[in-house]
C-alpha cells in the first residue's frame, strides 16, 4: 500500500518538524521575555570602544605599483575654502592614493574597510583647502587591465557625491541579491521537478554573483569574503573566462541555436573547455599576457553575443517565436557592446552598474524563458499521459487508467471502513450490432453507452472502458444492496438509448454483474466475481442486473 506508506511517512515528518519547532521556541524564550526597553521610550545597544578604523597605510612599496598618475588643479583664484570630496571609482583593481596637502588616503579595490567609510563604492576623501590654496589634488592608481576600462573621478561637495557613490552601491547590491535570489528560485525548481535544466541555472546564477562581486569590488565590502587581495587581475581575468563560458551556453540556448544547430553543440564544448583552460591558467600568467587574455575575452563574447542575437532574429522570421526570449534578454548586452566600441562616456563612468544591470535582466528573461519551457514540456506530458490513459472513441478513462482509479478507491475504502461495489457491464449482442449496421453504428452505440453511464456517476473517473463493448462502473460508498437499484437505472437507461440514435431495428440492451468489495478482496478477485456475474446475467436471457452473492440456480 504506497499511499498509505506515504502518509505514514509525511505525518512522521511533520511530528519531527513539530518536535523541532518546539525545541526552537523553548530556546529562544528568554530572548523573546528578556525586554531591554525596562520602561524607556527608546533602545540602546552596542557599547563604547577603543578601536581605531583601519587605515591602509600608502607605503613606498604601495607607491612604486601605482603607475597612473594625474593631478586635478584648483579653480581660478584657489579653493574656495569649502570642503571637497573626491570619490575614484571603477578602479577594478589594485589601490587607488588621493592626495591633496598635508593629507593622504590610500584605498584597496577589494576592501572596503581601508577605505574612507562615506564611501563604499570607491575610494574618496573629504579635504579642507585653505581658501586661496593652490595645492592641487593628486591622484594614482594602478595600471587598468584593459583598455578603456579606466577610474572615474567625480569631484564635488560632499553630499552630493555620497548619496551618488550610495546609489551605485544601492545598484551593485541589488544586482547580487537578484542573481542570489534567482539561484534559490532555480533550486527550489530542481527540488520539485528534478530538472538539470533548473540546477544548471542556478549553478550559472551562482556564478554570476561571484564575478559581479569580483569586478564591481563587493567581494570585499563590508570586509572581504574571497581571498582576492592583490590578485585581483587573476581573479578578474579567471571569473570572466568562466562567466562567458555559461553566458554563451546560456544566451545560445534561449536564442533557440541549442535546439536548431545540434550539430554545434561539440564546439560549444570545445569552447567552454578552452575558456576553463584559461581560468585556471590565470593564476599563473602575467599581468601583460592577463591583459591580452581579457581583451580578447571580451572581443570573443561581444561576438557570442551577436551570432545569438542574429540566429534569434533569423528564427523569429521563420515563425519560431520562442526565439523572441532570447532578443529581449540580449538587448542589454548588445547595447553594452556597441557603446565599448563606440567609446561611449556614459559606459565608461557606470560600466560596472550597466554590466551588472545588463547581466541581471538576461538571467531575469532566462529564468522566465526557462520556467516557460519546462511548463510546456510539462503540459505535453500531462497530455500524453491523458492520451495514454484515455479511450479515443469514448473519451472516458481506458482500463489501465481505471485499474488504477479502482485501486484508489479500494485502499481509501478500507481506509474509511466505507462499502464498495462494482459493476461490469456488457452490450448485449455488440457483435451483431456492428455486423448489421456496421461499424460507424457500433461506435454511436459505444459513445452513447458511455454518456449515458457518465450522466449517472459523480466523477467522470468512475466509468471505464474496460475494452470492446465492456464498461466498469465504480460505486465508492455503496454497498449491493444500494448499488443494485442504480444499477437497475442503468440498464435501462441504457436501452432508451437506441431510441436517441434512430436507427431503424436498432435494439441496445446490457449485462451487468455486480460485486460488493469483501474484507479479504484484492482487485483481482473483485473484478473476478463481477465479470462472473455478469456472464451470467448473459446465460440468464441477458438484460439485467445479477448480483454476485446470488447463487447460480437462481437465475
């Protein structure tokens, strides 16, 4: 009994996790009772301390690294004598050194707690200048490992600048808690329909967080949580090889060249192996051949990005509609490839939020392209399940299926110790019927049989076409003695039948046996007593109902 050994082990589960619950309830009442309030209108917590923030230090080690060098002169006329703040942002690796006076910050891409705490998505200072001072502003960093992708200055009152470097922050984030998010979602739909496709989803989502946090410099905010420190290049170079690898998997497959070009998939192999190589070469490289390595990275992706974009264009012009996913997932994309050739201001001073924000919408349409997918896949094999289960001429469930529907109904019969009867039924002299009137008759007299016995059930699974002109009615909750009068019905409403299809000498009457479920019945032997019974209702002069208790010389 499976079903029964199902329930058995859910309600175990669910007095564990009631036991579990309890524990967790007990453990945290002193917490819960414990008020820190003690009759105050506000709540303090946290205490005083002696700890200084951590300053990076500007060693002349740190100094000789930093190779780019450039100084921001006072206006006309000196400083005014307000403050400035200075934030250098989109410095993807290395330290960053703000030097203005008698002051001097050094800050480290990859952690943010050497860095000025009013600013969390770069590196910044707040300086004084006396009014008139002609002391420029002196700022280094480190050599960029690609062309093009340089640090961003932006230099104003400090307010202004905060809440922008806070807004960005608010972006970088809020792009890592989507890919997070959309990674539990894909696991969640693992857990339920045991889908690689979902799994693999949320392997890339996974990834995609982590080079998100390697490139935009969240690996090491609040404090750094990969151990990236001067690596950095390596890291970058080794997270992008493997976030093409799964973007271009992912974006072929949305674009439809997965299921078009079949034939591609070796190279498709072959080139995630290649791009693998190179992640795990990368921590051995130097930083010249690191630099050669991304550009072509991103030269090889830019192309990715517009073969899956063409192949999608070219099979929604041949009607493939499912093709139009992966266009809006690739827009982002494309238009970030454009603006990188184009040199475009506007990608050089947000290039980490439009990558991160054009990465998260393509995960977004793929996790809903995915989800549609598998919920069509899903409905064609409910259907095939439907048509394997269904008799095509009656539409009613075939014997396999109700087989399956009268063991349902046996276990929850002895379940709730509620009666159960059967009744076989056969049209008497089918035979003749199809040999007289012929074979499109015969299929009238089925399909009419069927609704008839369907308008006297309470489900639609409870009538089955056991095969030929046989038929099973299922009686869940009647015992013999109720079952016999609808059964009675039945029969004859079954012969009114032939005066609905008008057909001249047209004569439909039936045989039923019925059985009554005993405590020691299987199916089998159910089944058996019935057709027994109905057998000999035939060899009783057929039209009409026996029952299976009678004895054979009462008929």
């Amino acid at each position: 009994m499976p079903e029964r050994q199902e329930v058995v082990r859910g309600c175990t589960g669910w007095r564990w996790g009631a036991w579990l619950l309890a524990a967790l309830l007990l453990s945290v009442a002193p917490a819960l009772s414990a008020s820190p309030l003690q009759g105050r209108d506000y709540l303090l917590f946290g205490h005083a301390t002696d700890q200084q923030a951590p300053v990076r230090a500007c060693t002349p080690e740190m100094r000789e690294r930093l190779q780019e060098r450039i100084e921001i002169p006072p206006p006309a006329g000196g400083w005014s004598g307000a403050p400035q703040a200075l934030e250098v942002f989109n410095a993807f690796h290395g330290e960053v050194m703000i030097h203005q006076g008698e002051r001097t910050v050094c800050g480290h891409a990859q952690d943010a707690r050497t860095r000025d705490s009013r600013f969390r998505a770069g590196t910044g200072m707040v300086a004084v200048p006396p009014a008139g001072s002609m002391a420029p502003i002196e700022v280094s960093w480190e050599r960029p490992l690609k062309p093009g992708w340089i640090p961003v200055l932006r230099l104003g009152a400090p307010s202004p600048v905060q809440q922008r470097d806070t807004a960005r922050l608010l972006v970088r984030t809020s792009c890592l808690a989507v890919a997070l998010a959309l990674a539990l979602s894909a696991v969640m739909g693992f857990l339920s329909t045991r889908s690689r496709d979902f799994l693999f989803y949320a392997l890339v989502c996974l990834l995609m967080m982590l080079w998100q946090a390697v490139f935009s410099g969240l690996s090491g905010y609040p404090r750094p949580w990969l151990p990236i420190g001067n690596a950095a290049p390596q890291w970058l170079v080794a997270m992008s090889a493997l976030a093409y690898a799964a973007l271009v998997w992912l974006m072929w497959w949305i674009c439809g060249g997965w299921r078009r070009f079949p034939a591609l998939r070796t190279g498709l192999r072959w080139l995630s192996a290649l791009l693998l190589g190179i992640a795990l070469l990368a921590p051995w490289l130097p930083f010249a051949a690191l630099s050669v390595v991304a550009v072509w990275l991103d030269h090889g992706f830019a192309v990715a990005c517009l073969l899956s974009f063409a192949v999608g264009v070219w099979l929604l012009r041949r009607r493939d509609y499912n093709a139009m996913d992966g266009i809006i997932a690739l827009l982002p994309l494309l238009a970030m490839v454009l603006a990188d050739w184009l040199h475009a201001e506007w990608l050089v001073r947000y290039r980490i939020e439009v990558i991160q924000l054009a990465v998260s919408w393509f995960l977004i349409i793929s996790a809903f392209s995915l989800n549609r997918s598998l919920d069509l896949l899903r409905r064609q094999r409910d259907e095939m399940r439907q048509l394997a289960d269904t008799d095509m001429l009656t539409g009613l469930p075939n014997r396999r299926a109700g087989l399956r529907q009268l063991e349902r109904h046996m276990q929850q019969s002895r379940k709730d110790a509620q009666p159960l009867a059967i009744g076989f039924l056969d049209i008497d002299l089918f035979k003749q019927i199809n040999d007289r009137f012929g074979h499109d008759v015969g299929d009238e007299v089925l399909v009419s049989v069927a609704n008839a016995l369907l308008g006297a059930v309470r489900s639609r699974d409870d009538v089955i076409r056991m095969g030929g002109e046989e038929f099973l009615i299922l009686l869940p909750g009647a015992g013999a003695d109720t079952a016999l009068p609808r059964l009675e019905q039945l029969r004859d409403r079954v012969g009114r039948q032939a005066l609905e299809l008008r057909h001249d000498g047209l004569v439909i009457t039936a045989s039923i046996g019925l059985a009554e479920m005993q405590p020691d019945d299987d199916m089998a032997a159910l089944l058996r007593r019935a057709d027994n019974a109905m057998y000999r209702a035939k060899r009783g002069g057929r039209n009409r109902v026996v029952d299976a208790r009678t004895e054979p010389d009462v008929i």
